[in-house]
C-alpha cells in the first residue's frame, strides 16, 4: 500500500473556504421614474379615511364688456366658478415574508452565511414599494395591469398570452400573487394565481406569464388585476392612463368628463409616429396656459411613452435633420440631440 501523501493542495481541501461572489442585481427592473416624478410634485398630504376632497378653480369671474360712468347702469358681474374633485383614500401594501430560521441563520454571520437575507429583504422592500407605485401609475384606476390577449385559448392553458396594449407584460413581475376578472365591465372575478414566470427578454417572447394554477373560466379579454381589490367595482390607485385622458365620457374624481376643463388635449396620431405631433402638444399645451404659467412649469412636464416610440422619434429626427457647423468640425456632435426633456418609463 502506497504511503498518504500530505503535501498536496487536495489534502488540505477540508479546511478551504469556499470563495464566493455577491449577489448581483441585475434580474429584476426596478424602474422607478414615474414614481419619483409624482412624489416631487408637491408636498405629502395626511388624510383621515372619510373622502378627500380637491377643490378646483375653473374660471376667476368678472363680466368684461363696455359701459358708462356717467349716469349709466352698472351691469351684473360674476362670481369665481369651482367645482370640486372627490378622492377615496386606498391603502396599498408590500408584504415580505421570512422565518425564524431565516433570521437566526442569517444573523450568523460570514462564517455561516454570505448574505443576511432578512436584512437584505427589508431594505429591498424600499426599492419594491417605489417600483410597484411605479407600475400602477401606468394603469387607470381599477389595478388593472394586464388584459388576457385575443388569441389566448382558455381552457386553462398555461403560459397566458397577455394583450400587447396598453401594458402587455410589463406590469407583472415574478411571484406577483395577482387576480383575473371578466373583462365585460362587471370585473367578475374568476380566481387568483401567482406568477411563477413573465418572459421580458427573449427574442419573440414576452407579453406572457405563467401561474402556478390558471383559474377556471379565465378567456380572452379577461383583466389581469392586482391582488386583493374588490370584484365588480374595483377602485385602486390613481395611474395617469386615469388622470391624463382626452375622454369625453365618464368620470374624472367624481367631475363629469364632459366639462372642458376635464379634458386632457389629445392628437389623433392614427397609429402614425410623426415629427409635428410632440410640437403639436407643446402648442396645445401653451395655448390652454398661456406662455407664463407655460414657461414657469415647464421644467416640471415629462414625457411619458415606451422605449420603442423613442427610438421612432429618433430616427425621425435623424432622417431629416440638419447640423450648421461654422467650424466645420463637431468635436460633441450628437446625431440625435434632445430638443427638450423626454423621460422614457418602463
């Protein structure tokens, strides 16, 4: 029998370390832009639970026409008009789990375990809550965030394709706890799932997820809801498909949108991406305010639109534009220069 050799590496192995890497965060999109714009808005207001109310000046009054001094009748004038918008307070929620285990073993240390998992879960959830306030203010006011495409089968079958307007896949993330509803304005609801998959990257994938179990009755054109809202009339945050909206039917905080004042301007694209349209809401925009409030809250407007319409915009520019350079030399020439602010959100 050959004598053990202990002079090697292999021998000493049982007292190695084991040599790791960090986590890295790189999975998960955690886009919060929307949300950071509507939190530097103004300050935070506290409510009670009864409604909240948005008074809104719509016209300062004065009745303005010719008249005389000297004998003749002073007309009636006007008063300010006001209407009033009513906000019912809705409560959201982040709910992160863990066990006693969990938080025993990761209180450890390095020498039992790389990361505290526990610790590292509550810090991450003050990066989920922005990113989840994020993604609802994409929608309207019912946390509708996805709609069951048309050429899904039913039948229980799993992956669900989702509808590519107005949110496709984008609002769902891995182990969203999410619930189906009829999408004939009765929001009946079918049941809940948790998504177990929702394919974001691939080349011909997306628009989909997979659940742990499809509800039964889900078809075609159902809702995909956020978890825990209420059937048949469900009222949710406030997204800005709900706040800005050119409709003239329906309701704006309780205001009927057929009043003007509801109404947000809108441009008929006709599915068509064209250089005049953004000028054209920059015109509407500083007609409907008048250059001095237009100008003074100017740096406060964003544009809001996907990455593709983006990149549309871009090469229209690109195509036609035109660089005077005296010099003849650009040593920070950009192909595609930003003419004003456009914000691209997730």
């Amino acid at each position: 029998m050959a004598a053990p050799n202990f002079t090697t590496a292999a021998a000493d192995s049982v007292v190695m370390l084991q040599t790791y890497t960090p986590p890295k965060e790189v999975i998960e999109n955690m886009e919060s832009e929307l949300d950071r714009r509507f939190s530097t808005m103004g300050p935070q207001t506290i409510t009670s639970l009864q409604e909240f109310r948005v008074m809104l000046q719509y016209e300062y009054g004065g009745s303005f026409g010719a008249g005389s001094t000297d004998g003749g009748n002073y007309p009636t004038g006007t008063g300010g008009a006001y209407n009033e918008g009513i906000m019912t307070p809705v409560e959201i929620l982040l709910a992160i789990t863990c066990t006693d285990l969990q938080k025993r073993i990761g209180a450890s240390g390095k020498t039992v375990i790389a990361v505290n998992p526990v610790d590292k879960l509550v810090a991450d959830a003050h990066t989920k809550m922005p990113k989840k306030r994020n993604q609802s203010l994409q929608g309207f006011n019912t946390g509708q965030i996805a709609t069951v495409a048309a050429s899904y089968a039913g039948g229980g079958a799993n992956p669900i394709a989702l509808a590519t307007t107005p949110f496709g896949s984008r609002l769902i993330d891995i182990q969203d706890t999410v619930q189906f509803m009829s999408g004939d304005g009765n929001y009946t609801l079918r049941g809940s799932a948790v998504v177990v998959d929702t394919p974001k990257n691939g080349i011909g994938t997306g628009n989909q997820i997979t659940v742990d179990n499809v509800p039964a009755g889900v078809v075609a054109g159902d809702y995909v809801m956020v978890n825990n809202v209420a059937s048949g009339s469900p009222l949710f945050f406030n997204g800005i498909q709900y706040i800005v909206s050119p409709n003239t039917t329906g309701e704006y905080l309780g205001m009927d949108r057929s009043l003007s004042y509801v109404q947000s301007p809108a441009y008929n694209a006709n599915s068509l991406l064209t250089l005049g349209i953004v000028e054209t809401f920059l015109a509407r925009m500083q007609q409907a305010l008048g250059n001095t409030t237009y100008n003074r809250d100017r740096p406060k407007n964003f544009w809001y639109g996907h990455n593709a319409q983006r990149a549309s915009w871009n090469q229209l520019g690109f195509a036609i534009q035109q660089v005077t350079m005296p010099t003849g030399k650009a040593p920070k020439f950009d192909g595609v220069p930003d003419t004003f602010s456009i914000t691209v959100l997730d």
